[in-house]
C-alpha cells in the first residue's frame, strides 16, 4: 500500500465526532512574537526629510518587500533634523568652525531617539539604517561614536558619503576639507555598505586626490539636481542597498508561509501561512479534511556540506476532523527562508513514530533528532514506546536517512559508579558530539543555555551535581563534578578531599596558580593538552573538579568571569 493511502486510512480510523472528548498529543508553548525590525532613513542636502527622499523612499522600499519574503514585517520610522542645501553645507563646511557638525549631531541625536523610544516598548528591536549624502555621514558619526547602541544595528546603507575615504577611489568632500571623522577604509562590507557615483562630487570617486581638483569638485557641488546629477542614486544603487539591508534581515521562522504536506497525507504542498508559530491550512488538496491545524514546535540552525547556512523546521500537523496528529521536518536556507529539502517519511506498519523537538539539530554537518517509534501493542492513549537516535545527511540532491539506532535505554549507564579522569567519565570521552555521548550513556543530555564557548549540560535522570561541557561546536571538552555530587577522580579525590590529599595523589605534577586552585597536569605525551582543575573552598578542601581539555577546565560555570 502506498504511504499516502495508509496516511488517509489511519485518518479515517481516528477521526471523531464533534462532541467527542480528545485528547491531542502535547506540543510546546509558542514563542513570543518577535519585535519587528525598524528601518531609519537620513535624507541628504537640499532634501526636508528622509520622506522626501527618493534614494530613502527607494531603499525602503525594496528592503520592506525583500524582508516581507522572509516572513517579517518591518517597521519605518521617520528621522528629522536640519534641512541643508549644497551651498551652506560648502559655507560652512569651509568657513565656520564648527562647520556642519551640528547639523549632523542633530541627526545623530535623532536616531538615537527613535531608537531608544522603539526599544521601550519593544526590548529585542534591531534596526537597519540608510542614509543619504548629509545622512551618510550622520549614519558615519553615530556608528563611530555610539558604542553603547551600534551593536542594535544589523547593517548600514550608505549613499553619496562625504565621509567615504578609500584609498586609491577617492575622498569625500568632508575628508578633502578637513573634516574627516576618520581615515582609515570605509567600514567592514558585512555590516557597512557605501556606494559612490562616478564623479560624484560629495564623495569622490572619480576625481584626482588631495585638493588638486577641488575647485572643479565645489563647481560641480553646487550643480548638484536630481535627477541628472551624479549624486543622484538610480533604483539600481537603491535596489541593491535595500537588498544589502535585508540580507542581514534573519527569517521569522515563526512568521511565515510554507508549503507542507502533513507528512505525507497529501501528494502535493499545501500553503500555510504561519502567525505567531500557529498556522491553519484550508482550501483544496487537504485529501478530505475541513482544514490542517498547524504549529511550529522546533527551529534550529546549522551548517551542511554544500548547502551552507541552513535552519530545520519542525512542523506539528493535526487534520480536521479527527484525534491524531503528524509530524514534518523540512530545511531552508538562512538567509532567504528557500527550502532545499525534508527528511523522508518514516515507512512503519504501526502509527507513525513521534520526533522529540528539543532534540532536534545538527552535528558535524549532519540533521539529528531522537524519534519514538510504536510497537506492537503500544497503544494511540499511552504512545510510542522506542526511542531511537537518527541522523540524516543531504547527498547533493535530497536529504536520506544514515542511521537509526536504538537509544537501549535499558542499558542506561549508572555514571554516579564512574571514576573522572582527563580523558573523559566511564564509557564518556572527551571529543564525543553530544549525540554519541547519549548512545554511550544510554540517556539524553537536553540542550540548554551556554556561554560564548560552551555550555554546561545534565545528564536526564541524573546524578546530580555532574555537568558535561560542550563546547559551541558540539564536542565534550570537559566533566565538571560539583556539589552534592560524590564522583571522584580515577586516583580517588572527591569533593572533601583536602589540599594535602590532592598533593600527595599527584606529587610533581600539580601547578598551584592561585590560593583558589589546584591543577593537575599528568606528565605523558598522551595526556597533553588536558587537565584536572580542584575549585578549593575556605577549608582549604575540594569544593568542585572539572577534567578535560586545558582551554576549558575553568570551574566557573560556561561564560563565568
């Protein structure tokens, strides 16, 4: 029988009256919605504002569609500050002391109002800036100078900048008379974008260095009109700013539209549009079914062999009506939320297995996820009963299964029995990926938060007072034993041991660094590179140990100063 046609059965099988009392699978809590991303324009000379600005306008307008592909909806807020034409900005860029200065703090200010005001009521806000000529450089000042709000910034646009200093292409007519705010290269390109016209003479390209031609470069300046000037920016500059911009736009994975079959149910994708991680499918193509309630239990990132940057997705899928529910895992790439695949459905003779959300991820450039499977006699009410790690790779063209192996929760380790060495805890090596430490053990090790180099995990089910650090690229680097655990070393030291004990267990190969600490550091060749760190409490005893690789045996917890 065709999957699809044992999909419509089982459905037929389960599916209930209205008044009937189900009860539906549990799915996780939705995520908040996130603060949508803000867009700030800076208008540029002869212009009243960032509305009045065609480059802006322009901008804004191929980044708030760019990013809407993504499932996001932008915001625009508007920033006012003083209108300058082309000859006050060369009066008093070349007679007054203060020059425009206070024309661009105005703007500066401007942003960091708009900002401050968008942070308040939304904390998580991130923002896009643009700006134009006079607005380039006030985008330049606050970047340079607003260290406290600059790391809110995802990307910059810049226009026309009077400010551009690249050796070699040319000088901003600020740099050329000696009001330069820097002069080093334009910022890096991940983040900063600059574009500047042929002979455009407010930001140089073009013309000679130095001010040999800056007669002709204040002659052409105060001909600046748009359009027709070479300061003027085409919809093809505009298009690439807008999408520059939204390249550093993530996707909102939880606000979006995507195309399912409910695993398989349907021979074709449905749309569904998903609010919030809630969606609801209805039209044709549902094979029978009144509409597809949809949810969105898992997302998490990583990186594939010839696919890059990816994001899995991992949808809950219930028809209506009836009491049952499917699962779907499908792969976008990051950057623009296109799908590149999903993993296969699961062809069993029982009801179909159930993904463990919180497991899902990828290692080492391969889609992991414990899956539980139902036997024979495990019912619909009680669920499946086997739980089984598997991992899929993507072979060019699809992604296929690798393996799928049984977690023999049964033979689960009792690591309270194991001794600690540099090397790793009973059957735990240091340099397992979290995946291969769980078929070790015989249990799961729950994501969880870290720091910027690792994170330190718990064993499900214990013993307590054991973490197992991991670091960011999923290897274990270290066993870290702290309170109220009774785990000692292979040589017998434990939480309680004293100073002396510590010394006399490992004569000529402890560093005492500090009064805090012990460190042993075994002579072999083999043990290079890994050590054993005793956290000494005020009893002058062992209160925590940590082994493992040197660049991670601090006994502070992951990101602890």
């Amino acid at each position: 029988m065709k999957r699809a046609c044992l999909r419509i059965a089982l459905a037929a099988a389960l599916v209930v009256p209205s008044t009937a009392s189900v009860s539906l699978p549990s799915t996780p809590a939705v995520a908040a919605t996130a603060c949508p991303v803000r867009f700030l324009g800076l208008h540029g000379l002869n212009e009243q504002s960032d509305l009045h600005s065609p480059p802006i306008n322009a901008t804004w307008k191929t980044f708030e569609s760019a990013v809407a592909a993504k499932g996001a909806r932008p915001k625009r807020d508007s920033i006012s500050f003083p209108k300058v034409t082309t000859q006050e900005f060369l009066d008093k860029t070349r007679k007054s002391r203060t020059g425009v200065e206070p024309d661009v703090n105005a703007g500066v200010q401007a942003v960091q109002h708009a900002m401050d005001q968008a942070v308040r009521k939304c904390p998580s806000t991130k923002f896009v800036l643009a700006g134009y000529s006079l607005g380039a450089w006030v985008v330049d000042k606050f970047l340079l100078t607003d260290s406290r709000r600059r790391p809110l910034i995802l990307a910059a646009q810049l226009y026309g900048d009077p400010q551009w200093n690249e050796p070699g292409k040319g000088q901003g007519l600020a740099v050329i008379l000696g009001r330069g705010l820097r002069t080093s290269s334009p910022p890096s390109a991940d983040r900063v974008q600059s574009l500047c016209n042929h002979r455009d003479p407010i930001c140089g390209t073009g013309y000679r260095a130095g001010t040999l031609d800056l007669t002709r470069r204040i002659a052409d300046t105060l001909n600046v009109k748009c359009p027709g000037s070479s300061h003027c920016y085409s919809s093809q500059s505009t298009t690439q700013g807008g999408q520059f911009l939204a390249s550093r736009v993530d996707v909102d994975w939880n606000n979006h539209t995507y195309r399912l079959t409910c695993d398989d149910i349907a021979s074709k994708t449905v749309p569904v549009t998903v609010r919030n991680g809630r969606g609801t499918a209805r039209g044709s193509g549902l094979e029978g079914y009144d509409r597809w309630e949809v949810q969105i239990q898992r997302t998490t990132r990583g990186t594939v062999p010839r696919l890059g940057d990816v994001t899995a997705v991992l949808f809950f899928c219930s028809p209506q009506p009836s009491n049952f529910a499917l699962q779907e895992l499908r792969v976008y790439r990051t950057a623009d939320g296109r799908e590149v695949g999903r993993t296969p459905t699961f062809q069993v003779d029982e009801l179909p297995p159930e993904y463990q959300p919180d497991t899902v991820r990828f290692s080492r450039g391969r889609l992991l996820a414990d899956v539980k499977f139902y036997e024979p006699g495990d019912s619909h009410a009680d669920g499946p009963s086997i739980l089984r790690h598997v991992t899929w790779r993507w072979d060019g063209r699809q992604f296929v299964k690798q393996s799928e192996v049984d977690a023999q929760t049964s033979d689960k380790v009792d690591l309270s029995t194991q001794r600690v060495t540099v090397n790793g805890l009973g059957p735990l090596q240091t340099g397992m990926t979290r995946a291969e430490a769980e078929r070790a053990i015989g249990a799961r090790v729950p994501d969880g938060p870290g720091g910027p180099d690792c994170k330190d995990l718990s064993v499900e089910g214990g013993p307590e007072g054991l973490l197992l650090r991991f670091s960011n690229d999923d290897r274990l680097v270290a066993t870290y034993v702290l309170a109220p655990s009774s785990i000692s070393t292979a040589s017998g030291i434990h939480r309680g041991s004293t100073r002396d004990d510590v010394l006399k267990t490992y004569p000529s190969e402890i560093e005492e660094p500090n009064a805090d600490d012990l460190i042993f550091t075994p002579s072999g060749a083999q043990f290079r590179g890994k050590v054993i760190t005793f956290a000494m409490d005020d009893n002058d005893t062992v209160d925590r140990f940590i082994a493992g690789d040197e660049d991670f045996t601090q006994p502070l917890p992951c990101g602890g100063d």
